[in-house]
C-alpha cells in the first residue's frame, strides 16, 4: 500500500483555496500511485482560526470546501482535516476533525480527543472532545487516526501527566495496525526532538508504525515547521519531509511495517548548539524567514519597509526580509539624528547595498529641532532625558507610518526579546509596525542569526557586529549604561519568562539578587508596552503574546 504524505501550508479562511491545495495534491499523489494520501490537521480551515469559528457562515464554509474535496477523490482515498458541527447538540457546538474520504464518499469522520489549552492553545472555548476513539479500515487495513495533540496523552514525554488518557495506545488496543496522526504543531526551539521522542515513544511502546503529517506555514505568530514524519514500528525514522516549505512524501506500508518510498529517508538532523544556549539556528533563521513571508502577504501586502539604524537588530530583520520578499520589494530608510554616528548611517548603506535594497536617507534633525521649540514652554527648565530620547524614537516611528500610508509598505519593527521585555524601546517609536519579526529572539541569539547569515560572505558589516550596542539617543550612549551585559540578561530572563522560575531559583543559579530583582521588575512594568506591541513571530518555548497572558494592573512582588 502506498501512502502519501501531503504537507502543505493553508492559509485561515481561504476556503476557495485551501480546497484547491488539497485538490492538487490529491491530482499528484494519483499521479505518483499512492492508495492514499494524508493532509495535516484543518487543512481545509487553516490553524488557527480562534473566534472564527464562533461565525456560523464561517463553519459552513469549511463544511462546503470539504464536499469540494470529496468530490475530487477517486481512483485514490484521502483523509482531511476539517471542523464538523457537533449534531448531538451535547457539549461544544463543534469538532476538531478528520474526514476519511474514498470515491466521492466520507466514509468515516474521527474526532480530536485532547484539546491543548495551555501556551498558545484554546481548543476547549470552542471544540466537544470526542469520548468515542475508533479506528477506519483502508484498503483492508486498520488505521488509528488521531489529531494533534490525541498523541501527547502518553506519559512519553512531559515530566508529569498532563491529560488522563492515551487515544494512540486505545486505537492499538483496538488492533489498529499503523497510526496516523494529522497535526498544526507549531515551530519552537527544540520541538523537533521533543516530537521525535514522543512519536517515537509511541511506536515502541505499542509496537505500531507511525506517520505524523504536519501542516507548514505561517498563521499570526506560529510559525508551522512541517517536518512530518514516518516510522516504522522499532520507532527509526524510516523518511521525513522536508522542513519549512510544501512537501509530498510517498511511503510504502508493506507487511506490517512501514518503508521509504521513491524518496531517499532524510535522517532528523541534530541541533547545533551556539553561543546563546540555544539550538539549530539554522531552523531558527527559516522559521522566521517563512513567517515573515506568510504574515506580510497573507495580510495582503507585497512589500516592507525597515528602519535601518546600523545596528545588529536591523541589520538581521533587513537580511530576513530580503529573503522573505525579495530585494525589490524591501526599501531600507535611515534617519539620523544629531546623536547618530557617522558609522552608523555608512554601516546602514553598505548592508543596503549587499542586499540589493534601495536606502532612502531621512535626517530626523529638523523635524527634532521643530519638536523641541514646540514643546520648550512646557518643558522650560527641566534638563535633557529620556523623554528627548523617545521624541527621536517616536518621530522616525511617524515616518516609517507615512511611508506605508504613502506606498503600501509594510512596517517591520526591528526589536529583539531582550529589549522588549525590559522595556528597552519606545512605544509609538520603534515599536511602531505591523510584525515584530525577531521580537523572540534575545540578544545574544540575535548574534547567532548574525553569524549564521555571515556564514558563507559578509552580508552584515563586521563593523555593525562588532560595534557596542547603542540607540544612539544621547551622546555616547550604550546599552551597557541603562542593562547588564546581554549574556547575563538572556539568562535572568530564560528562567524568568521561558522557565517561570522565581528570584530564589534564579538567584540559586548565581545571578546577584538585586540584579534578578531589578529585572524581573522591569520585566512585569513594562507588560503594558508589550500589550500595544506588534504581533511577533514566536520561536522559544513562551513567547511575549497569545501564549504568555499577565495582568496589567497587578501587585504580586517578586
């Protein structure tokens, strides 16, 4: 029997053509000789669509995409994820679903048992989890076909149990010969591991072959990876799909076990380990470059434009970008002020000019200059500070808003983790945009993304790398002046906000403890600056969003 995985990148409500995706692939894997072929979890929705769902027309909609796919499958079986309407009018008005397809009919629907609600999951405000787990005869075979998160249940891999039950080990106990699991498991660092060992968990424990479809793409914030998966029963990955882009794998269930198909097996690459602690930048690099791609053109734009200061943070965004959009659709702008170095407007041009980027030059003096005599009778003798600082911020947030307003660009925000959750940038400023593409990215990660891209030729200046961290708001300002050094920051905030350690663990991994005192401070004061933030694209395990909610107005002390 010849299988095919289908993995492929939907986008959330297009309905028209998702229905088509699917109906291409369904075409190809005809084509290829494949009995069936499997489509990741609400392929015909697109994941997530939140309070979509709660829009009557919205679930028709996928229920009529879904008669379009069925009305394609001939010659061939299919399963496809879909929402279905709850009929038994008990519970959730709604599934999370799968439909197994075979000439023109669905011959079974099968229920999603676990709904995640934890980070950035809320399946329980809008799905019924089905209590009726069951298995599908294809071909005289007997599937398991599970949902997402129905093959997290086994104790495989958390360190406690976080659901009751185990949908993959009932399906077997029912004597089903492979499970299928059909996902929209979002990229995080890490997680390909994480999803190998539970995966492969399952195959030996149940002495089961495995094939994991997951869609890819970007949706919002989540970034999905892809890398599906086949394994056969002894748990060794047998093929993978590839990572970050639109795949279609054929595999070979034969026996009772599964085997590559026309395709060489592509073994699960390992994590390189860099400076930052974290792992394989090179993931890290695609995630964000097929992020960025996906949230600008699915939000209907063609191009972006950055701000470029000189510096390390813009410098990656840029690069990102340009490998996102393509060098004709990214316009570079840099707006000196009195305080701007010389270096940093020439760094600017050179990275423009290695990029293949227009850079437009915008000095910001005047504009600053008129600010100031505007603002000098209500601020007549108060001394210099951080407030003349922001109003630099703020004036080329303005102008990066005019240009999009002005041409159709896209306003990419340039900030890194480490800065944003301390505070260290101005809201209405450089806060100003449509996606903070690197806004889970810490500084020292930043860095890594730095080095990556300068892998092969300099892209970014030595020059811009090398330099200390400044926001040039002051005379001979640096970040050291205002934050500890990036490394010993990083650290603090991982156990904070990734590990949600408390200042007497933090303090125990031997951090000074005013320090971690000070920052976790900044950190819970300036939640109110991440609440207005752009939407940015998570990579970590917590990122600053949907899946990290604090309260703003609170008094719990650390």
């Amino acid at each position: 029997m010849k299988i095919c995985l289908a993995q492929i990148n939907p986008t959330v409500g297009a309905f028209k053509q998702n229905a088509g995706k699917i109906c291409k692939s369904i075409n190809a894997a005809r084509k290829k000789g494949a009995d069936l072929v499997i489509f990741p979890e609400m392929s015909v929705v697109g994941y997530p669509p939140k309070d979509l769902l709660e829009l009557s027309g919205f679930v028709d909609s996928n229920l009529k995409a879904l008669e379009d796919v069925k009305n394609s499958v001939t010659g061939i079986s299919a399963i496809v994820g879909f929402v279905d309407r709850n009929v038994a009018q008990r519970g959730k008005a709604l599934y999370n679903a799968a439909a197994y397809i075979k000439e023109r009919e669905i011959v079974s629907r099968h229920y999603k048992s676990l709904l995640p609600t934890y980070d950035v999951f809320d399946e329980d405000r809008y799905f019924e989890p089905t209590h009726d787990i069951s298995i599908a005869k294809i071909s005289g075979r007997k599937f398991g076909i599970s949902i997402c998160e129905d093959a997290w249940g086994a104790d495989v891999v958390w360190p406690g149990k976080i659901h009751h039950k185990d949908p993959v080990g009932c399906m077997v106990r029912q004597g089903a010969e492979i499970i299928i699991n059909i996902s929209a498991s979002p990229f995080t660092i890490g997680k390909q591991d994480v999803r190998l060992k539970m995966l492969t968990g399952h195959a030996k424990r149940n002495n089961v072959p495995i094939i994991f479809v997951n869609q890819i793409g970007g949706n919002d914030d989540l970034v999905f990876d892809g890398n599906s998966l086949v394994i056969n029963k002894k748990g060794i990955v047998v093929d993978r799909a590839s990572g970050f882009e639109e795949d279609l794998l054929m595999v070979e269930f034969k026996g009772s076990d599964l085997t590559a198909g026309e395709s060489k097996s592509r073994p699960v690459k390992k994590e390189t380990r860099y400076a930052s602690g974290e792992g394989d930048i090179e993931s890290v690099y695609k995630a964000l470059v097929l992020g960025t791609r996906d949230y600008v053109k699915k939000c209907g734009f063609k191009k972006a434009v950055i701000g470029l200061s000189g510096g390390i943070d813009s410098a990656v965004t840029a690069v990102i970008a340009v490998k996102a959009l393509g060098r004709d659709k990214v316009l570079g702008v840099t707006m000196p002020s009195s305080f701007s170095s010389k270096g940093s407007v020439e760094d600017s041009r050179v990275l423009a000019k290695r990029l293949g980027i227009n850079c437009e030059l915008i000095p910001i003096k005047s504009v600053y200059n008129a600010y100031t005599k505007t603002l000098s009778g209500i601020f007549a003798g108060l001394p210099f500070d951080v407030t003349e600082e922001n109003l630099q911020a703020r004036i080329r947030g303005k102008i990066l808003m005019a240009i999009s307003n002005k041409h159709g660009y896209f306003v990419l925000t340039t900030g890194n983790k480490s800065e944003l959750a301390v505070g260290y940038c101005t809201l209405y400023g450089d806060m100003c945009g449509g996606l903070a593409v690197i806004s889970d990215i810490p500084k020292t990660m930043v860095y890594d993304l730095a080095e990556y891209i300068n892998r092969r030729k300099e892209i970014i200046p030595t020059e811009t790398i090398e330099k200390p961290p400044s926001a040039e708001l002051r005379p001979n300002q640096e970040d050291l002046d205002s934050l500890p050094p990036y490394d010993v920051l990083d650290g603090i905030l991982r156990a904070y906000v990734e590990e949600s350690k408390d200042v007497g663990d933090i303090v125990g991994m031997g951090y000074d403890e005013s320090l971690v005192k000070d920052i976790i401070s900044k950190v819970d004061r300036n939640e109110y600056k991440r609440k207005q933030a752009a939407p940015g694209l998570k990579v970590t395990t917590k990122a600053f969003g949907t899946g990290r909610r604090m309260p703003l107005a609170q008094r719990y002390i650390r």
